[in-house]
C-alpha cells in the first residue's frame, strides 16, 4: 500500500515536472519569439533612422546648393550693375584701350613716334595680332573697332594719337596711367573725334595735359567721371578750338597744384555748359584768355576760383557773353 502510494506520487511529479517543463518551453520559445520580433523591430526603426538622417543630409545639401547659386548669381549681377560704366578690364592685369576707326585701307591707329607699340590688335572682335605690330594695319571694313592691349604700364602718352584724323571714338574706361606724367597732345587735331571716354581711369601722376583735345573740331562729348587727378599742372590750350563741343564737366579733378589755364576753353564756340566745381587754383599764375571766344556760355560761376597768385589774366572772358 505504501509503495503503490509512493509511486502513485512518483508519477504525479513526473507529470508536474513534465507540464512545468513545457510551460518553460512555452514561455522561452515565447520569450524567443518576443526577442526576435523586438530585435526586427528596432532594426526597423534604425533603418528608418539612418533613412531620415540621410534624407536630412540630402536635404540640407540641396538647401546649400541653392543658397549658394543665390549668392553667385547675386554676386555676379551685383558685378554686372555696379556701375554704368563697368567695364570687364576691371578684371584684367592688361591695359586696353577702344577705338573706332572710319575707313578702309590702310588707316593709321597710333602715332607713328609712339612708344611702346601695343603689345597685341584685336581687330573687329576676330583677328588677333602678335606679331610685327606698327603703327598701321590694313583694314576691310568701313567702320572697325580696333582693341589695343599693353601688358606693361605705359609711362607717356605724348602725342599718342596726334593727328589720326579716321578715328571717331577713344574709349579708355579703368585705364591705368599710374605711370604716366605726361598726356600733352594725348588726341590733338583728331578733326573726326566726336567722344572720349576716360571715366575711372587712374591719371594720379600726371602733371601736363597741354593740347590735350586740342583741335578736336567734331569733339562732342568727354566723359571724365571718377578720373583721377592729383597732380596736374598745366592745362593749357586743354580744349583748344573744340568748336562742337557743348559740355564740359571737370568736376571730377583734383588739381591742388594746378598752375596754368592759358587758353584752357579758347575758341570752344558752342559751349554753353562747364562745371569747374573742384579745379583748385590757389597756385595759379596765368589764366590769359581761359574762356575766349566761348560765345554760347549763358552764365560762368567762377566764385570758387582762387586768383591771389594770378598775374596774367588778359581776354580771360573776351566776348564770352555775345
């Protein structure tokens, strides 16, 4: 009796041990499946993750792209519009001066006595020219525009297109005369010159401009905004005889070592405005004849002109208001 009992309970703990057994089973296998669903879920969400980062990357990227070519363009449009006058020299180490020439043949494009020659001749925007440069080149059009570069600073502009009678325009815009302490007869008796540009070019050490524009009898406009002046001297026979010319406008130079303005405006008959507004003439001796023969000048406001040094002063308004 006692046996059959102990076996009775022997079996009744096999069966619990197996049921607990399999409870474990359950539960670890459970336990199992839980870790694994767990384990694909964050690798999930880690995907998803890197999948934002890298989408925020992407993102951030193009943002900065965009932002960038805003301020390129913004750049290179500021640039462009800085000034009316810009002009790509600017960015150049060359000097380059424009002129237009009428004709055809063979057509002088620089005084013959002129040194140095140019360096190279852009013709027209095609042809190139490197080698043997002179002071004449046969042309095929009647109008060319003729582009002359200098690599080097010139350091004299006596006479350097004196008498060449074709050319029509000079355009000098951002020239470099840094050099240069001399511009006597820089155009003179051009008699088909009708415009000069010299806006915001650097004349600061030159002294003489004598002649400068003499004889330019179809001159019409000069343009000498934000033209650096800072030690001329004499301006004598300047604008002599520009009979066409109707506009002066000075008011750009700074002369504070300005000495002579003999026969400056003589004979510019059509003139009917100038503004001298910052010529300096407390170091002026001679101003005979300055504004002779200026017939179409309504009115001349001299009241900032300084004459104490002055001591020639003859024809200095002659006839300047019939």
């Amino acid at each position: 009796m006692f046996h059959e009992m102990r076996t009775n309970k022997a079996l009744e703990n096999q069966e619990n041990h197996k049921e607990i057994k399999a409870k474990h089973q359950i539960n670890y296998s459970h336990k199992k499946e839980m870790e694994s669903k767990n384990y694909s879920k964050g690798k999930n969400e880690n995907k998803i993750k890197s999948l934002m980062k890298l989408n925020i990357i992407e993102n951030s990227i193009k943002t900065y792209l965009i932002i960038l070519s805003l301020i390129i363009y913004i750049s290179i449009f500021s640039l462009i519009n800085t000034s009316k006058d810009v002009d790509l020299r600017e960015l150049s180490k060359d000097n380059f001066i424009l002129l237009t020439i009428q004709g055809n043949g063979t057509q002088s494009i620089i005084n013959e006595n002129f040194s140095p020659l140019p360096s190279s001749i852009q013709i027209n925007d095609n042809e190139v020219i490197t080698e043997n440069i002179s002071a004449k080149i046969e042309l095929t059009s009647e109008t060319n525009t003729i582009k002359l570069i200098w690599t080097s600073q010139l350091t004299s502009c006596i006479n350097m297109f004196k008498n060449l009678k074709n050319i029509t325009t000079i355009i000098l815009t951002y020239f470099d005369f840094s050099s240069v302490k001399n511009m006597d007869s820089f155009c003179e008796g051009c008699t088909h010159l009708k415009s000069v540009d010299l806006s915001n070019s650097d004349a600061s050490n030159v002294n003489r401009m004598m002649y400068m524009f003499s004889n330019c009898t179809s001159l019409i406009s000069v343009n000498s905004s934000n033209f650096i002046t800072n030690n001329i001297r004499n301006l004598d026979f300047m604008f002599y005889d520009c009979g066409n010319i109707t506009s002066i406008d000075l008011s750009s130079f700074h002369t504070p070592d300005l000495i002579s303005l003999y026969n400056s405006f003589d004979g510019c008959k059509s003139l009917t405005y100038i503004n001298l507004d910052n010529i300096q003439t407390s170091k002026v001796t001679n101003m005979i004849g300055t504004f002779r023969d200026c017939n179409s000048l309504s009115s001349l406001d001299l009241s900032q002109f300084e004459t104490i040094l002055v001591e020639h002063m003859d024809q200095i308004l002659l006839i300047v208001f019939h």
